[in-house]
C-alpha cells in the first residue's frame, strides 16, 4: 500500500476536524430539549412507569442524514489507530493463538479499507442531497476522482478483501508463516529439531508481521485524512452551512 507523508499528530489538525467541530455545535445546539426527553425517559424505566416515547428530531432528513455521514467518516478514520493497537498487542494469554489474533485483526483492516470507501460514497451523495435541500450550488464534477484517489491508494487491501470474501480463505504470506511455526512447534510435534527451529524462528517472524501491519494502519491512516481534508475542501460551502443552520435554531431559542 503506497505510504504518503506522514503528518503530525502532535496538534489537532483544525482543517481536518473542522467539519466534525460543525457537526458538534449543530449537535449541542439540540440537546437541551433531548436531554430533559431522555431524563423522563430514564425516571419512567426506573419508576416502571409507562415508557416516554423519544421525540422526532426537528432537523429535516437531509441534515440528519448529512450528519451521520460525517460522523461516519472519522468513525471509519479512527479505527485504523485501533487496528494499530492490535496488531502490536497481544492481550489472549494463550485462548487464542498469536497467528489466529493477528490474521482476525488483518481481516478487520481490509475490510476497514472497503468500509471506508462506503463512508466516502455516502458522504458524496448526502452531500449533494443537503446541497439541495439548501440551495446550496456546488461543483459535484471533482468529487468523482475522490473515489478513484481512493481506490488506487487502497488498491492492494480492497483486492485482498475481495479474494477473501468472494473466493477462498486468504492471508499475506507473513500470516501465514506464523501460523506454520506455530503448528510444527507445538508440544506433541513429533519432529523434535522442526519444534525446536520453529520456536526459534517465531519471535523473529511475529515482529517483521507486526512491523508490516502497523506500518500498513499508518499509512491508511496517513492516506484517509489526506483524502478526507481533499473532500471536506471540495464541499467546504455545504458542511460549513451547518454552522449557519445551528445558529439560526439558536436563535429561534433565544429569549425575545
């Protein structure tokens, strides 16, 4: 999978996050009213009393709709880090094996991989939707060659999901590997020097595995924030318009 610059994560990247900060104000801007919804909600569950049935959202479909696919992008965005952190712990103490544990977490990134590009199309069409909604006029030409940057960067991980998932059971050589080691070292091995070499060689094989795979998180990490900071740029008037749209339900709330 090519590797782009890394960026740094010392700071918060405001032009990344800037769409997640809109959603967040939109968001706070309701909960006032939910909030005292759901308190009722909880004291009728305790009392046994006959359940508050939650209230409709006042925003329109389209925002809703337009919310949950920004927040499904850097949902998407933040589990590579996850995958990161299995790939480099090992917390079964045994109940699972250590080839079982990395290729269970090996599948769980390449199919991240696809999901990610899902987020992309339904954030694209969600764009255009509330666009309209809005009145909101934007180039929807580039977005397009988002996927394709998408798809090319991605390449390897969404063919190894594909061969996977439509095929037969597949895994990275180096996978593969530990498990072999894992099965000629095993205590009833009959083939006492194939144990030994296979313990011998295990460690060395675990590490070079981890180092690949980590590496791969970061860089679909790295790859996912600069196409996201690429879309957010193209629909920059549409997500900014949510700011707008929190502020004009703040002040409709606002005392007269």
């Amino acid at each position: 999978m090519p590797k782009v610059k890394a960026l740094s994560v010392k700071k918060r990247d405001k032009e990344l996050f800037a769409p997640f900060d809109v959603v967040s104000e939109l968001i706070s801007s309701q909960i006032s009213t939910k909030r005292t919804n759901a308190d009722n909600r909880i004291i009728a569950d305790i009392l046994g009393e006959e359940s508050v049935t939650p209230q409709n959202s006042v925003l329109p479909k389209e925002t809703i709709d337009f919310i949950h696919s920004i927040m499904g992008l850097f949902g998407s965005y933040g589990r590579f880090d996850t995958h990161k952190k299995m790939f480099r712990a090992y917390p079964w103490n045994g109940k699972i094996s250590k080839s079982e544990h990395i290729e269970a977490t090996y599948q769980l990134f390449i199919h991240e991989c696809y999901i990610f590009e899902e987020r992309l199309k339904k954030f694209i069409d969600n764009t255009k939707l509330y666009a309209i909604s809005q009145n909101i006029v934007i180039d929807t030409r580039h977005l397009g060659v988002i996927l394709k940057i998408h798809k090319r960067v991605f390449k390897s991980a969404l063919a190894a999901r594909g061969i996977h998932v439509h095929n037969y059971e597949y895994k990275p050589r180096e996978i593969e590997r530990i498990g072999l080691l894992e099965l000629f070292a095993l205590p009833y091995a009959s083939n006492s020097e194939l144990k030994n070499i296979s313990r011998m060689l295990m460690p060395q094989a675990l590490k070079a595995a981890r180092k690949k795979w980590i590496a791969n998180c970061d860089a679909a990490k790295d790859s996912a924030e600069q196409i996201m900071k690429a879309l957010f740029a193209l629909t920059k008037p549409v997500w900014r318009n949510l700011k707008k749209e929190s502020n004009r339900r703040r002040n409709k709330k606002a005392p007269q």
